[in-house]
C-alpha cells in the first residue's frame, strides 16, 4: 500500500469506505493541487465532515496520519506535467499516469498464477460487458492466435449459459471496471459451481466479484483524471493484456502458432 498514488488507494478500498468518506475523496481528487495548503481542520470544514472523519478516512486509504497524507500527496503532485500542454501531450500525460498507476498494482504472483492456470485450461471463457466487453474480445483474439481455445461471452444470457458448461479442467475470466457487473458476477459465481478456476480484471477490490475470484489482476482506474473529455476506460486494462500476452508468448509454442496466424493473413 505504501506504493500506492492516492487514485490507486481509492480505487483499492472505495467499497470499504462510507458515503461520507466517498464524497471526500471525490472532493480531494477535484482539489488535489491544493491540498498541501490545508490542515485537517481546513479539510472538515470544506467537505462538511469532522476531524476524526479526516483521520478515519486516511487510515482506511493507507496513511498512517493526515501528515502522511498530505507529504505523499505534494511528493506526486511534484512529479505531474505542467498542465499546459498541447492535447497530444496532455492525452500522453494521461496515458502515462494510468500506465504507472497500473504498473503500481501488478502483482507477479497473481499474473504468474493466470499464466500458469492459461497453460493448464482445455477452454478459457472470457466475459465482459460494455466497454469490458470490447477489452474481453480482443484477449480472446490473442488467445485464439496462439492457439488456444478461447470463447467470449458478451451477453448476460450466453454468460451463465457458457459459464455452467465448464468444469475444472476450464477457466473464466471476468473483466470489469467496477468489479460490480452483476452479470459477470453470475457467471463467474457459475464457473465456481462447476469448480472452474475464477481470474478478474478489475478496478477495485473487496467487490462481489473479486470475492468469487481466486486470483485478481488490478488496473488503474481514469475516475480521478478530473478531465471529463479523457473518456478511455479501457487503457489500463489493454495494458494488462499486453503484459499478460507478452508473458503467455515466453512458450515457444504458443509464439510459433501467432506466427503462423500472422503469415496466414499475410499469405491472404
């Protein structure tokens, strides 16, 4: 947790925070190049909270103290781009910022877990809604070239239905932002029924679906880039992908296949 940018640490913990301490951190994340100026009393009053509020509220995100806080909050905030930077090189600052924070939550006995359990699978599921659902395709696709046996599920109804047809020889993946889809929620807790092994990509933790889950990947989330046109949800998951595929394609097999699938399509 240590490691953790302030936007990860609430990521990481927002269902175990209360409404209150919610509107808090959604009033520092809009307010965070001032936030170095304030005291705790300062911080209460503004959000309409208390000092123990204050304190509660950095305990549960991670810092020991609101001293804390606020030191680990200035040292990112020296690290940021200027602002005022042309829209190629703001969207690259994004980019930047949720790759990092990505890079911050990727644990390697998790991700060496996924591969492991990859290599194992007869048939790997994978279900995505909405945007997820387009991040869910394009792993499938990947898959599919190295030559595994990839199916993706995109509508609630063909979720459940394809979820309890595997057995535990198989493999589900969920992908979701919020880790709250109810319908991958339902498909994965299907898979489990039938003894598949559960991965998610995820957001957040302490979710109904990461509760189901035996192994999680986290991503950084864009909620707290405070710029209401970066619209990409999906950016630090591909990430994801990349870096689980970039480790699936250390198994000379599965390179030799996405080699043969490339030359196909260049022989076409």
């Amino acid at each position: 947790m240590q490691n953790l940018n302030f936007s990860n640490r609430i990521s990481q913990n927002y269902s175990l925070l209360s409404k209150k301490e919610r509107n808090i951190a959604e009033f520092i994340s809009k307010h965070l190049p001032e936030i170095t100026h304030w005291n705790i009393k300062d911080l209460a009053k503004l959000t309409d909270s208390s000092i123990s509020t204050i304190s509660r509220f950095c305990h549960k995100v991670g810092y020991t103290s609101f001293a804390e806080f606020k030191t680990f909050v200035a040292q990112e905030l020296n690290t940021e781009q200027n602002e005022k930077l042309e829209v190629p090189e703001t969207i690259a600052s994004y980019y930047n910022q949720l790759i990092q924070s990505s890079t911050e939550l990727m644990d390697i006995h998790q991700l060496r877990a996924l591969v492991n359990t990859i290599d194992q699978a007869n048939k790997i599921l994978i279900c995505g809604l909405g945007s997820s659902g387009l991040s869910a395709e394009e792993l499938k696709s990947r898959l599919i070239r190295m030559g595994l046996n990839a199916d993706v599920a995109l509508d609630p109804h063909k979720m459940l239905m394809s979820a309890s047809l595997l057995d535990e020889n198989d493999l589900f993946i969920g992908i979701s932002n919020s880790g709250t889809s109810q319908s991958v929620i339902e498909a994965g807790k299907a898979a489990n029924q039938v003894g598949a092994p559960v991965f998610t990509i995820t957001n957040r933790n302490h979710t109904p679906l990461t509760e189901i889950s035996d192994g999680v990947l986290f991503t950084s989330e864009n909620q707290y880039i405070t710029d209401e046109r970066f619209i990409n949800s999906q950016i630090s998951i591909i990430f994801i992908l990349d870096i689980l595929c970039y480790s699936l394609l250390k198994n000379p097999t599965y390179l030799d296949n996405r080699n043969k699938t490339l030359q196909a399509l260049k022989l076409k």
